[in-house]
C-alpha cells in the first residue's frame, strides 16, 4: 500500500482510500490467510472452526440423551463403550450416517440400519465430539467426486481393501460372526470416513498411508464398479466360486443328469 | 446290424467275417454258441405309440425335422448377430452382447442338432431287443500268415536285416534324436537350488519397507495405531524376478499399543515403538494373510480361515496352519524411515521337504 495523501483521496473518492483502508485490508488479509491456513492444514481443524457453540451445545444435548449411556456423560467410555476423544467427527458422522450407531444390541459388529437421526443431529453431534479433541473431520467434498484415477484407484483397492471387502467390493466374512460389509451403493463420505477412521475391526487407512488422492481414486473405482455392470454378464453377486460353484453345481449338473435320464427313458 | 442273423457273426464291414462259418466266437472268455443264451428275464418289448399310431409317427418326424430346422435358424441368427453386435474396441460391454448372442446361436443349433437325433432314435428308429456277438479279436489262420508274409517279404526286399550298416546306424539315430527335448526339459528345473531360494527372500539389512503398490518409503510416525501397511521391500523394483521375489517378501505392517505386544526376549529389537512387520504369506499353503482386525489384533487367512495372533507373535490360534507367520525385525535408519533388520531368521509360506 502506498502511502495515501488527502488529494488523491479526495479526486478519487474510492474507499481503497480511506484513512482505514490500510488497518481494514490488513485485517482482512490476515484474516483470510488465517482461515485459508486453517482449513489447509487439517481438515479436523477446519471442522472445529466452522462448529457454531450452539451446535456444539445441541450436540451435547443429543449426545447426552443417545449415546451417553454406553459412552459415558464425558464421552470417555465406559465398560459398554469405547472412549470418543480423539475419533473425530468423521467417525461421528460415518457410524450415525450410516445407522451402525446408536447400536440396537451389543454383538459382534453393529449392523448398519436407517439412521435414526437427520443430517442436521448427526452435525450437531459430530460437531460436540470434535470439540472434545482434535480428530479426522469430514472430508473435502473435492475428494468425493468419484472422477479421479480408476484405475490407480482398483490396483490401491486390490492391495488394501480386496483381501476383505472383495475385489468387487461385494463383502466378506471375518472372524467370530464379525464381517467386511458390501461397498455397493455406499456413499462415498462414508467410504472416505471409514478410511480414516477404521471403524470396528475395521483397520485405520490415515492420510500417511493412504494419502487423499488415493482415498479420492480408490472411491473413483467404488463407483465405477457402482455404475458399470459386470462385462462378464451375471456376476451372481460377485462372490467369486461360492455362488459360482452353486450355481453350477445345482443348474449345471441338473441339467446334465435330467439328460441323461431323458435320454435313457423309453418312450411312451 | 441285421436282426436274427444268428448263423453268422457280422461285423459290419469285416470282409474275413464273411468268408467261414464259425460256430464258437473266439477269442472272447465265454465262448457262447450261436443263439444259446437265456433270456435274462427282461420285460417284454413294448410297443411304442409311434409304432401303432401313423399319425403319432408322423407328428414325431415333424419334431425331429423342426428340431434341425430351428437348428439351422440358430446357426444362421449366430451369424446376423455376430454381425448386428460387432465388437467395439474399448467397449467392454459390446464384447459381452457379441458374445452372448454369438454363444447362444451356436448353442441352440448344436444343442437342437443333438435333441433332434435322440428324439429320432427314441421314436421313430427301429426298436426292439436283438441278440449281436462279439467279433472274434483273433484273426484266422491265413490272415495272420499273410500278414507274417508281407513282413518277411519287406525285410527281404529292403534287406533290413542283412544291411547291418543302416540297421544299426538307423536304430541308433532314433535312440539319439529325443535327447534335444530331454536336454531342452532339463531347463525347465530351477537353475539355482530350489531350497536355498526358499529359504531367503531379498529383504536384508537395511533394506527400506516400501508402500505397495505406490513404492514410497514409511516413516515410522507414518504409522499410526490401528493402521495397516501393504510392504514391499525397497529392493524388488529392481529386481529380476519381480513376481517370485514378491510373492516371497511381501509382508504386512502394524501399530500396536506397545502394551498390547508379548514379546520374547530373542525378539526384544525386532519391533519399533509397538510397529512390527510380518510375512503375509500363510505357513500353512501360501495364501497372502491380510484380512486384518483392528481391535482383536487376528489375522485371518481368507482360503482356510487360519488365524494369527499379531499381539502374541502371530501364533497360531485357530485352523489349519501349524506354524506363526515369520517376524521380519525391523528398525529405523537415520532419516527416520523404517528398515529391516535382516531377512525373516526362517523361511517364509508353506512348509517343504528340506525346511528344517
């Protein structure tokens, strides 16, 4: 900024001008910067900046009344519940979104089910959590668009995820009644918050090993699996020689023992 | 094949069969004389509607003649589809239509070609029991010495026996000419000792742990708990055998609570700060043991459901699988990035013969 003289102020009459043009832009620079910097550098942060006290406050409410009792008044678990410093509001909004939370019965896994809150709670919940302590944030809509590397995007999948989700991302079972639940259909700021977060017995993908463009093409597969049917015609669920083996077995060889039986029968 | 023809044994086309009249069939274990045997007590023959009825053996043919009709309208659609449908390249799902189509034509025509000549035989060809004896598998007697004749005659005329030069020269030539191929499927054996690769991977002292499939290397605060890296050693992109060598060193890295971990005392150094790399390939037969569970500390292997307890150096708690998973101790270089220690101290995968 040059230094501003009343002449030029008064010909131009702009408020670039004013005598608080300087202290205004300043300000404005800062602050800008700030909040670019905030939002840059982790997405949690950027989460905890946007959070309004009353929706953190609406949360606490909610929280108190939903999910306290297993998780404790504090959110610090308790024998029912694991502790929920620390997990992030993308862990809120994946295990509410998706219904696995609140849990309708202590199992093996929770199951996922209609959430049983609106977009606006879960916020509001994901929101109190965050407060808490810093965790993983909701994921930038930039990295759920599901038009980036297909193909990078399958040989990452096939790597980390194939071995319990399935190369075509339809399931598969784990221990102890335990499951990798079918991908098909999952909204892709799920698949991201899972990624991050490793819920259940679900490992942890964070940013250092997965970085987001890898999350963000590993999703672009997802969906293109979403979208293509099979080239391979019926894929039978995809389950590879489980469905497969049925199928022939009981079609296949039906077929060639009512044959053979037609063949040998006399006529009539 | 003539019905009660039982004077004769006919053999279509067996001129020899023609010539004599024999009474015994020879050359079989049970010589039965011609028409001798017992009915064994079948029912009697019934007869066939198409046999009484004209109009039944007339709608019968009509089958049977619509059958290789309609087998002639599939061949012909598999071609107007192969051409309706043509193979787009870079089209997938235009492959899948060209050859659902193309499959399905071909099918039904052969498929109605095969239905069309059994209904025929069932229905309408000749039907009834009939006594048919086995063909003598000995020839008569001048038979075999004709035959003995044209041999005795070759070797006189080429003098294969007297010519001792070419006899001998001949034979040896044909003993000598397959050793090529016995030299060329020698070849096909490893070229090193096949034990010695077993036992050895290309991980070795300060090799780095490397992301697959991206390659980069893995600091060790990369590594955060609960998380789950897919390894590679940093020395497999250069080598010769990139599959082979793979498949022997890949290997899965995990954070633990450094309290979770049981670690003996020959193994103190093996893990760093709570992160601990093991094979990935099962001990059992091989198959890559990634299904991971994050709170359970269980690694599941998805072909026959073996199970390793990561928090206990992978041992064995359940399924087929006798021995735990090979530890590869690892440590950090001075850029902070991850390094192994040395190779796994045992070999990796399956048990074989020489592994002791």
């Amino acid at each position: 900024m040059r230094t501003k003289s009343s002449t030029d102020a008064r010909r131009r009459q702009t408020g670039r001008r004013h005598p608080l043009a300087s202290i205004a832009l300043i300000t404005i620079g800062l602050l800008s910067t700030g909040g670019a910097y905030a939002l840059l550098t982790t997405t949690a942060s950027a989460e905890t900046t946007t959070a309004t006290q009353q929706s953190i406050s609406e949360g606490q409410k909610l929280f108190a009344a939903n999910c306290a009792t297993c998780h404790g008044m504090t959110a610090a678990g308790t024998e029912h519940g694991p502790s929920l410093y620390g997990v992030g509001a993308a862990s809120v909004d994946f295990q509410m979104g998706t219904g696995r939370m609140p849990l309708a019965f202590q199992g093996p896994q929770g199951a996922q089910k209609p959430p049983q809150f609106t977009q606006q709670q879960i916020d509001d919940v994901a929101a109190y959590i965050a407060s808490l302590a810093p965790g993983p944030g909701i994921p930038d809509e930039k990295w759920l668009t599901g038009d980036s590397n297909t193909a990078l995007g399958g040989e990452l999948f096939r790597v980390n995820c194939a071995m319990c989700h399935n190369v075509a991302g339809a399931g598969g079972a784990l221990t102890e009644g335990k499951f990798a639940p079918a991908l098909k259909g999952v909204e892709a700021r799920h698949i991201y918050e899972a990624m991050v977060t490793g819920p259940q017995n679900m490992p942890v993908f964070s940013d250092t090993n997965l970085t987001p463009q890898d999350k963000a093409d590993i999703i672009s597969y997802l969906k293109f699996l979403d979208e293509n049917e099979s080239v391979g015609g019926y894929s039978l669920g995809s389950l590879g020689p489980v469905s497969e083996g049925l199928f022939i077995w009981i079609f296949g060889l039906g077929a060639i023992v009512g044959v053979t039986i037609w063949i040998t029968a006399r006529p009539n | 094949m003539a019905q009660h023809d039982s004077e004769h044994d006919i053999a279509a086309g067996s001129e020899l069969d023609t010539v004599a009249e024999r009474t015994v069939s020879a050359g079989t274990a049970v010589a039965v004389p011609s028409g001798a045997f017992e009915n064994p007590g079948s029912p009697p023959d019934r007869i066939r509607a198409t046999d009484l009825d004209p109009k039944k053996e007339k709608t019968a043919e009509r089958r049977v003649g619509g059958l290789f009709l309609f087998s002639i309208a599939a061949s012909i659609f598999a071609i107007v589809a192969y051409i309706i449908f043509p193979i787009v390249p870079g089209d997938l799902s235009s492959v899948r239509l060209n050859n659902l189509f193309l499959g399905l034509g071909i099918s039904l025509a052969l498929i109605s070609i095969g239905l069309g000549s059994i209904y025929w035989a069932k229905n309408l060809m000749k039907d009834g029991e009939w006594e048919e004896h086995r063909h003598p598998t000995r020839g008569r007697e001048e038979t075999r010495e004709a035959a003995a004749e044209v041999f005795r005659l070759g070797n006189e005329e080429s003098g294969f026996g007297r010519r001792a030069l070419i006899r001998r020269s001949l034979i040896g030539a044909l003993v000598v000419s397959p050793l090529p191929a016995v030299v060329m499927f020698r070849d096909l054996a490893p070229a090193a000792d096949p034990v010695a690769l077993l036992k050895s991977t290309v991980w070795d002292k300060n090799v780095r742990l490397m992301r697959d499939p991206s390659n980069t290397p893995i600091k060790a605060s990369d590594v955060t708990l609960g998380s789950v890296f897919h390894v590679i050693p940093e020395t497999l992109a250069n080598s010769e055998h990139y599959i082979e060598d793979k498949a022997k060193a890949a290997v899965l890295l995990m954070r633990l609570k450094p309290e979770d971990l049981h670690v003996s005392a020959d193994r103190a150094d093996w893990n760093y700060q709570g992160i601990v790399a093991y094979s990935k390939i099962c001990t059992h037969v091989g198959c890559p043991v990634a299904l991971a569970e994050q709170h359970t500390h269980h690694l599941l292997c998805p072909c026959h459901q073996s199970q390793f307890d990561i928090s206990h150096e992978a041992k064995v708690i359940f399924g087929p699988a006798k021995r735990p998973l090979p530890q590869l101790p690892i440590t950090v270089d001075s850029q902070g990035y991850l390094v192994a220690r040395s190779d796994f101290h045992e070999p990796v995968g399956p048990s074989f013969w020489e592994r002791s």
